[in-house]
C-alpha cells in the first residue's frame, strides 16, 4: 500500500471526530478561525463600520499622528488611515480569493484528468503546465498591466492562470498514486462511474494536500498584489493594503507608522491562513464522509444475440496485448475459449504469469493501462459484449471479488459507506433500503454483529471479515456471472475453507456463473465444476473436473497435478514429548 493510503488508513483511526470538533479542540485552529472570522466579517462589513469615507482628503489632517478622531492616524493625503485600512481589506482578500480560485480549478481540474485517465491528457497538460511555469509572473504581470491598464480583477486572474501549474504538478502526484490502488479498480467493478470514483475516493485523498497549496497559493497572492502596488503598478480606484504600503513608503521618513498597519494586517492573515490550512488538513484526515434500476448487457440497444442464450459467459479466441496497435505489441493471451453455464463454477487455473487473471480482467473489462482485447468476443448471456458493453455491465450483469481484501477497501470510508454507496449509485436504491440490504447481507455471509461492523473502518477488521464483506458487495446486485481472482490466497487455511464454503453456497443460491481464477487445484477440486489450464497466455486443456483430475492429457496438466502432496507425503501432527522425557 503506497505512503498515501496507508496516511489515510492512519488518519480514520481517530474515528468519527467532525471537523468543526477536531479544530476547535486546538489552540491554534481556535485562534486561526477567530482571526479570519474576524477579517472576513470586516470584509463584508466594512463599508458600514469605516469611521470616515476612505477616500475624503483633509487639507487639515495630513500626516496626522495617531488620535481620537484618527485612531491610527491619516495619510499624505489626510485620509483616515483606519477607513481605509477596513475597506482594503474587502479588496485585498477577494483579489487574492480570484487568484486562487482561478488557479484552483484549472489545476485541481487537469491534475485529476491527467492523473486518473493518464495517456494524451498527461503529455499535453503537462506540457502546458511546464511552459506556464517557465514564464516569469512578475513580467507577465507587468506586461498585462501595459496592455489591459491597471486593474486589480485582471492581474489577479492573470496571476492565478501562472500559478496553477503548482495546483497540477501536486494533485497530478497524488492522484497518479492513489490511482494505482487496488479499491479504485475495486469501485470500477462494481459499476461506480469515473466521476463517482474521483469526486469520492479519489478527492477523498487529494484534498488534503490541496488545502495546504491552496493556503500557500493565497499567501503567494497576498504578496504579488502587495508588490505590484508597492512599486506604483496598482489600481489607484481601489483601495487595498498594497496600496497603502505604497503611500506608506512615499513619506517613509515623515510617518513611519503608515507602512506598520498594512503590513501587521497581511502578516496576520498570513500566519492565520497558514495555520488554519495545517489544522483543516489533520482535522480532514481524521474525519469521515458522511435511479437506475439493474441494467445487463442484453439492454443495450442495437445488440444481436451471437451465441447460446443458455450460456451465461462465452469467450472465443481471446487475445490481449500490450503496446502500440499499429506495432510494437506484445500479445500476454493467445486465442483463450471457454464457456460458462448458469450455476456453474469454472476454474481457471496456471501458475502465476500464465494469464488467467489478465483473461478475467479482459471479460471485465479492467485492464491495466497500455492493455487492450486485441482479438476474439466475449458473450454475456447469449449477447455480444463489447468493450462499452461490459463497461455498462460491471455491477449488474458482472461481478468481482479481488483477491487482497484489505487494499480493495477504502481506508479512508466505513465500511458501510462502501457496501452502500454501489447500490445506491448503481442499483438506485434509497439510503434507507441499501443499508437495510448491506446490513443483511452481512448477515448472510457470516458477520457476527453487522450493524457495528457497518460504523468499522478497514484497519478495523480482520482479513477473512474484510474477504467476506467484498463478498456481499460482490453480490448485492444479484449478478449473473461472478469472477473471483484468488478470493482465498490472503487468508489462513481454516478461513479458506469458510470462504470457499460461503462461496459455493451464494453460487448455488442465486444460480450464478462463476469464474475462480486460480493457482490451487484443491480449491478446483473442492468446489468447480470445470476446469481450464492455462500456460503462457494459452488453455492447453479444459474439461470437467473429474475427467482433468482422473485422465490429464496435457502434460502441463500432469505436471500441476504431480506436483500436489501425495496424502503419505504429508507430514505427521506434531506430538508433544511425554511429560517423563522431559529434562
């Protein structure tokens, strides 16, 4: 599991704590939420508590040092210097509020694209991101200013276009990270769309991070806008902190005390901004979050049946390679063929690297990225099953059980939340009714108290409780065809029994079709019907399971069976010495 995930695994240990809870039980989210509470309500309220108009001039009143009627004092100009230090605050936040919503969303938005979907999205948004980042901001700003005047809204949102490759480069990292865990692809197959999968697993992990960018970028945009007005490029209409630093350093050795307040106001929001973002960040990795009806591949219009209707899963001369299709591919599985009838477990069995579980990953259609079905048709229920076809058909008419439970769920989400939210976003139910299912469900694979194991996170539970779990989601939705890959190699030989038992007695229940991707003929032999050899990306022999154990033809096959301990090979209980014989 990468350093991402096993941080989020760490963070959901603190339970349930809400974020308002975890930041005020510090002293400095308690301070940093006051301080910008404090400057936010100034913001909005300013224009009403300002004691004079900001930009009234007293010839009578210039450079007048701190009094009662001019509590810190007036300006060059006889401007209050309070006023204008009230209403410069609306103008200096939302200038650096544009800045970074602007670069935001152009960087979050592309480094969730390139990150998840990786390909032409990567090479050409990273080629747009280094070259932004080559520019340098100061001069684009400058030359911005000559062409479209000085306007404080331009600048900012010019500023903001500049430093959104940061925004990029940081969630392009992240995301490329979590991408790769296992429970992502497990979302995929139970039928989760890719906006579901980024906007809830995806985002759970990236927003971290982006919070403390996020607060960097806002302090880097406080400080750009105060330069520009320091050196005399603001917009004069406006009043900001920037350009009263500016006024400040004009009379620097008349009144010193004019470049003191603005500058005391940008670096408290400073500080503030950057403790707040550090104690939202701790406060969010602790935290948790809080119709269609079922669809098979035999819905989609347009479709003309290809096989046998009686047949549940049909793959003919299936091929998968790796690699540019116009050369330069290097072909993984070669003319595979099999079939699957309803209420039949088929095992597909080979050592490790002989293809069985990029042939389940094909009829899902899941393949690691560069993989693609080079040849041969896949048929679900008597229908022609493309690509888009077995997209639409994961979580209903397909589904999946992986073979490492633990990174197949979530660490940061209950487990509730990940039984329930498939059903709800695929199936369509209601909160309500997907939670009563999932808690039965768990129920009928053999969890002690389901209801409490709802509110438990990953790292909660045990191995052969986590297998049994992504056994109920696999078959909430009542599916046709069940591709387990492995389902038992994590867990100890007595919960494998347990497993392989659960297993057989769900099949016969629902009267599925089921592929065990496998490398152990024991579990074969204990609960398959067929069998399919496969080496080196071919099935060198398929039968039922009797004639494959009684008559292999193959001597690949001869080979795998050989090499089983023989019952006289196994060795003895170990006895415990005699009490006597012990010295």
């Amino acid at each position: 599991m990468t350093v991402t995930a096993v941080n989020a695994v760490q963070a959901a240990a603190t339970g349930r704590m809400s974020v308002v809870r975890a930041i005020f039980r510090q002293p400095l989210g308690v301070f940093s939420v006051i301080v910008l509470l404090i400057v936010a309500v100034v913001a909005v309220i300013g224009p009403w508590i300002a004691p004079y108009d900001p930009n009234t001039s007293s010839i009578d009143a210039i450079l007048v040092p701190p009094n009662a009627d001019h509590w810190l004092g007036t300006d060059a100009s006889g401007r209050d210097v309070l006023s204008r230090l009230i209403i410069g605050t609306r103008y200096t936040l939302l200038g650096a509020l544009l800045a970074l919503v602007v670069s935001a969303v152009i960087g979050v938005g592309t480094g969730l694209l390139a990150g998840y979907y990786r390909r032409g999205f990567e090479v050409t948004f990273s080629y747009g991101a280094s070259l932004v980042m080559a520019l340098p901001a100061m001069v684009v700003l400058l030359a911005a200013r000559a062409v479209l005047g000085p306007n404080l809204w331009s600048s900012m949102a010019i500023f903001g276009v500049i430093i959104s490759a940061a925004f990029y480069r940081l969630t392009l990292a992240v995301v490329s990270d979590v991408r790769q865990e296992l429970y992502v692809d497990a979302a995929r197959t139970v039928g989760l769309s890719d906006a579901r999968i980024i906007s809830r697993h995806i985002l759970t992990v990236v927003r971290a991070p982006v919070i403390i960018q996020a607060a960097a970028v806002t302090c880097v945009a406080l400080g750009i806008q105060a330069g520009i007005e320091i050196i005399g490029l603001g917009d004069n209409s406006i009043v900001t902190w920037g350009g009263m630093l500016d006024d400040g350093f004009q009379v620097l050795y008349r009144q010193p005390m004019l470049i003191l307040w603005p500058s005391i106001m940008l670096g408290i929001v400073i500080l503030a901004l950057t403790l707040f973002a550090n104690v939202i960040r701790d406060s969010l990795e602790r935290s948790t979050p809080g119709g269609r009806g079922r669809a098979t591949a035999t819905e989609s219009a347009g479709e003309e049946r290809s096989g046998d209707p009686s047949t549940a899963l049909s793959v003919r001369n299936l091929k998968i390679a790796y690699g540019r299709a116009d050369g330069g591919a290097t072909t993984v599985v070669h003319d595979v063929s099999f079939d699957v009838q309803p209420g039949k477990i088929l095992g597909l069995v080979g050592e490790s690297g002989s293809g069985k579980t990029q042939t389940a990953f094909a009829i899902l259609d899941v393949l690691p990225s560069g993989g693609r079905m080079a040849g041969g048709s896949i048929t679900i229920n008597g229908t022609a099953a493309p690509q888009a076809v077995r997209a639409k058909a994961r979580g209903h008419a397909l589904s999946y059980i992986p073979q490492e439970p633990m990174s197949n769920l979530d660490p940061a989400f209950t487990i509730g939340y990940q039984l329930t939210e498939p059903m709800r976003r695929v199936m369509g139910l209601s909160r309500r009714a997907s939670t009563t299912k999932a808690v039965a469900l768990l129920d009928r694979v053999g969890i002690v108290d389901p209801e409490t194991v709802m509110k438990a996170y990953p790292h909660q539970i045990s191995g052969g409780m986590a297998q049994r779990i992504l056994i109920a989601g696999a078959v909430a939705s009542e599916p046709d065809i069940l591709i387990a890959d492995e389902p038992t190699t994590a867990l100890d030989v007595t919960v494998q029994a347990e497993v392989l038992d659960l297993l057989r007695d769900l099949q016969r229940e629902r009267n599925m079709a089921m592929v065990l991707v496998t490398h152990n003929f024991g579990v074969v032999a204990d609960i398959c019907d067929q069998v399919a050899v496969m080496k080196e990306g071919r099935v060198v022999e398929i039968g039922d399971v009797e004639t494959i154990f009684d008559a292999p033809q193959h001597p690949y096959t001869r080979t795998l069976l050989a090499a089983i301990l023989d019952e006289e090979h196994i060795r003895a209980p170990y006895a415990a010495p005699d009490q006597e014989t012990r010295p």
